[in-house]
C-alpha cells in the first residue's frame, strides 16, 4: 500500500462495509484519513461488501461526497485517494484498468470539499429553488473572524449601556479590556455552538452561576461583583464594595433569568 498501512480487522471492517452507516472514532494520528481515503477506492473499485458477505457494486467517484472541515483536509484526502487508485490501476485486469483510468481522471471534479464549499455547490445548483444569487461567495475565514470579533466587541458595547454592575466585573476580570473580551466571547461562542446541544449547556451552565451565587462561597470582591451582576444589583459605595451581601437575603427578591 502506498501509505504503508496494515488494516487492523476493525479497520478493514470500516472500509469495507456496505448497506449500512459506519462510524470511526479513533484517537489522533490512529489512521482515520487514511481509512477514509481507502474507503472511498474500495467503493469505487470493488463496491465493499454487506454485512451478508455479499460483494457490492462499484460507483464511480463522481458519486462520492467526502466532506473535511478543512482546505488542506481535503486536499489530503483527494491526493489520497488518487495515489490508491494508482495502485489499484497497476495490479487491475486490463477491463477494470480502463475503468479504474476514466475514474482517475474525473477525481479532480469529484465532490471532496469543506462543508462550506460542498453547501456552497448544492446552493449554486439549485439557485432558483432556495432564492439566493448563484454568484454569492463564501466569506474567507480571516475575513469572517473579523467580523465576529467587530460584532462581539458592539454587542458587549450596547450592552453595558447604563450596568455599573457589569462595568466593574469587567474592570475587575479583563481591565476593561473590550477587544480581549470580544476575543473571549467569540470563541466562547465558537466552543459551544460546536456542542452536540448548545441550548442544553446554556441551560445547565445557566442554572450552576444560579447556584453559585446564591452560595456564601466566597466574600472577595471578584466573587461579590459576579453575584452583582447576575442579580442586576447597582454597585454599592465603593467604600462598601468589599462586602459581599447576604446571598440568602436577596434570593427572595431575584429576578427571573432567561
């Protein structure tokens, strides 16, 4: 083999079962691009086999689609799969050889893409169908953080307004460092719009800062500043702001959270 790989029996499994969906998990550097890309030859030159042992049918590569998070992912992958299709061609009997050279020759049209530039394609087809211009491009990633960090930075801006509460936490946790806390949010962001369910860690991290604050948990003026916050509470006379105020005290007149 090209990549000098030996298949573990769970491997080959993984590249050659068919009639059903297959999922590989595996640790980094484990071999998962190189199943995949073995995956997608074995499909397109003997058709891999069902779970009966009965062999499959072969596609061709323009019916592939093979989606990476990355430019250079996919560029990988479609290298990959053209070097294993070279191997296949040099020990193939003559009729397949000539099959397996068309297939070669229509990998650099095959879909193998990001999940931007593969839905990027679908929408240009059927431009009509979903009212968008065919001639839209999709926005460089630089570009697009740009724009991120400009919009946390203006959310976080509004929505001080008036908070003196929230304006001294962030005195206190990033020196009122508004472009350090944007970079904070959008990656925040980021992190958690990549969870299987976002709302249900909105929801459960909601309900924890809940329960800290109306803990005695700490009496700094980091922790009475955050308690501040949550309740909407005006800071006090800085002479006082040392003071954290009674969590049990105010429970009773806290504000519904969203």
């Amino acid at each position: 083999m090209s990549d000098g790989f030996r298949w573990t029996p769970a491997q080959q499994r993984a590249i050659s079962l068919v009639g059903r969906s297959v999922v590989v998990g595996a640790a980094a550097g484990s071999g998962k691009t190189a199943v995949l890309a073995a995956r997608a030859v074995e499909l397109v030159t003997t058709g891999g086999v069902n779970s009966d042992g009965k062999a499959g049918r072969p596609c061709g590569v323009s019916q592939l689609l093979v989606a990476t998070f990355t430019n250079a992912a996919a560029n990988e992958m479609r290298q990959r799969i053209a070097a294993r299709l070279g191997d296949a061609i040099a020990v193939a009997e003559p009729k397949q050889r000539q099959r397996l050279r068309s297939e070669l020759d229509r990998l650099p049209a095959a879909t193998i893409g990001t999940l931007s530039s593969i839905a990027g394609q679908l929408v240009r087809r059927h431009d009509a169908k979903v009212g968008v211009d065919p001639h839209f491009a999709v926005l460089p990633d630089e570009q697009a953080q740009t724009l991120r960090l400009d919009a946390a930075q203006a959310a976080i801006e509004d929505g001080l307004g008036e908070d003196e509460a929230t304006a001294a936490l962030l005195d206190e946790l990033v020196d009122g460092d508004l472009p350090r806390l944007a970079r904070l949010l959008v990656d925040v962001h980021g992190r958690v719009w990549s969870l299987p369910d976002p709302q249900q860690w909105q929801t459960e991290t909601t309900a924890a800062l809940a329960e800290l604050v109306n803990a005695d948990w700490s009496s700094s003026s980091l922790a009475t500043l955050m308690t501040r916050v949550v309740r909407r509470e005006k800071p006090d006379h800085p002479a006082h702001a040392a003071t954290a105020p009674e969590p049990h005290a105010a429970a009773a007149s806290e504000p519904n959270r969203e």
